[in-house]
C-alpha cells in the first residue's frame, strides 16, 4: 500500500525475463525491473504477470512458451502466505485482507490459443485471467498496430471475446489495431482495458490510444494504464515522470477519474524513464500523483481502478 492506498501494476514482462535470462524473482539482487524486492519496498500489492513470448515463433511454439511461464510462476513467484495468484473476485478480497500480495496473469498475444477456442479455455484453467488479443503483428484473433492492414477481429477473433466475457477474462487491447479495439467495445458488454499504453494526443505513436478510443474505452467503465515506455511518452534523449504526468493529465481530463489506471511495462523495457528506472521507484510517482490530484484521484488511479474492473469481471468465486 501507499499511504493507506491499494497499489496494482497492471503490466511486467517479469516472467519473459526470469524465462529467457534465468533470472529469480527473490533473488535480493535480482537483475528485474520488478522483483520481488522492488515490489515490496514500493508497496505494490497486486501485480498482472504476463507471458510474453518471441512473436517470431509459430503459435505451437509459443503455447509451449506460454506453459513453460504459467508453471515458472506457480513454481518461481506464488508463494503462501506472500503471493497468491488470482482467479476470482473473491480471491482477491481474501488476498488483500490477508496481507498478502495478489497476483494475476495475462497472456500477451492470443497467437498461443492457435484458432482454437479449446486452449482459451484450458488457459482460463491454468489461471490465465487477462489477454492482450495481438502483441504488434497479426494472429488468428486480429491484427496489431503493426500490421499495416489494420484489420479488425476475426470470425475466431470475435468468438475469444464473447467466450473471455463469459468465463470471466480481462479483454487488453493494447497492441490492437484501431479497428479492432472498437469490434472489442462493440461486443465485449463490459469494462475494457489498455493495460500499458498512453495518449496519441501527447505523443503521436502507434502504441498510443487517440481521445475517441480513450473516451470509448472509458464508456464501457475500462481504463487506461499509463505505461512507463519511453518511445511512447516523448522523443527526448532523457525522459522523466514529470513527461509521463503531461500522459496522465490528459487522459484524466479525456478518460476521467475512473478511466486511468497504471501499467509499468516493466521488464518488457530497454530503457527506463530517468526517475522510474524499476518498482522501487512506484512511489515517487504516487507522491507526483498525488500533489497533483489529491488523494481521491490517487486511490483510482494507483489501484483503486484496477481492483474495481477485477472485481466486475473476474468470477465471483
Ligand atoms: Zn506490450
């Protein structure tokens, strides 16, 4: 917690980088962006750990890397009594008051499920309760930003969104395509998230969302998350909080109050804003956050948001 404050992260690679480089999560000198250390001198009390893999391999490929993350993090990360994971709104209320820390995943690029709804729901199974539908490229759900043929959800595409709303799944469109961002606001029928992505309107990137997509993302009761990327907040050589708050002012203004939220991208970063270079530094932007807003916006927005969009979509036991 900060300051009597719920503090959540909506998006680190932790897993991609403990995966590729070996690296721990407990390990006190541990090379992360966000280990475990940095989670707890920050006071962040429920983290999203995503399975990022290599786009280039094929999805066979990458399911088998999707399940080499899910088994690292029951076997490297939850732990009783410290880490919990996730799968139901009651868990994290019980997590919470127990004083642990919550953790929740998220699959980043639905290219793993194949065209086949089946490992959808064998993911659910595994715990999976967030999915960021493309990462830059295209799959069998839709394209990314990346993909200059911009095309929206597919016919399989469509059918991961209505299933993930039924079993109780996080729908991220960030990565996606414009077109498909507004097919998944059209069919989601709930709270709809961009877990690390921040305002094209302050920085005109691929990555960025424009006011109509915020103002969209916002009327289904979803959030923004702010993300901490550089490339994403401005061109500068060096760039700070101070750079990453012109993000935030303008997606409160467009998004409101309950419309912005915070994803580090941690540990999917090469370089670092000069005052936000790992978890550790959570808290100088909370205090930024609120000196800026007051402690009303801050609750939304360092947690408050995440836990309410969990809450409503996750299931209930
Ligand atoms: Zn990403």
């Amino acid at each position: 917690m900060y300051n009597g404050q719920w503090v959540v992260d909506g998006h680190a690679d932790i897993l991609y980088r403990m995966e590729g480089e070996g690296l721990g999560f407990y390990d006190p000198d541990s090379k992360l962006q966000q280990s475990f250390s940095h989670m707890a001198a920050s006071g962040i009390d429920v983290q999203v750990f995503v399975t990022f893999v290599e786009p280039r391999l094929t999805p066979s490929e990458q399911l088998y890397k999707v399940l080499a993350s899910l088994d690292r993090f029951y076997r490297e990360v939850a732990k009783p009594g410290i880490i919990a994971p996730v799968f139901s709104a009651h868990d994290l209320q019980a997590v919470l008051q127990s004083g642990q820390r919550a953790a929740l995943l998220s699959l980043e690029g639905a290219d793993a499920l194949n065209g086949q709804i089946g490992v959808l729901h064998a993911l659910f199974r595994l715990g999976v309760r967030l999915i960021g539908l493309t990462w830059n490229g295209a799959n069998s759900v839709a394209d990314g930003v990346g993909e200059a043929r911009g095309a929206g959800l597919s016919q399989f595409g469509r059918d991961v969104v209505r299933t993930m709303r039924s079993l109780g799944m996080v729908v991220d469109v960030s990565h996606l395509a414009e077109r498909g961002v507004w097919d998944v606001l059209d069919i989601y029928g709930g709270p709809v998230v961009a877990s690390h992505s921040n305002a094209a309107a302050i920085h005109a990137h691929r990555r960025n969302l424009s006011d109509d997509q915020v103002r969209g993302i916002a009327a289904t009761g979803g959030i923004v998350g702010a993300t901490f990327v550089p490339g994403f907040i401005g061109d500068k050589n060096v760039l700070a909080s101070e750079d990453l708050l012109r993000h935030i002012d303008h997606l409160l203004t467009v998004a409101g109050p309950d419309g912005v939220a915070l994803g580090s991208d941690f540990d999917g970063i090469d370089t670092t804003l000069a005052d936000l270079r790992n978890g550790s530094d959570y808290p100088l932007l909370l205090e930024k956050l609120e000196r800026r807003y007051g402690s009303e916006v801050l609750t939304k927005v360092a947690g408050g948001n995440w836990l309410r969009v969990f809450s409503q979509i996750l299931p209930a036991k």
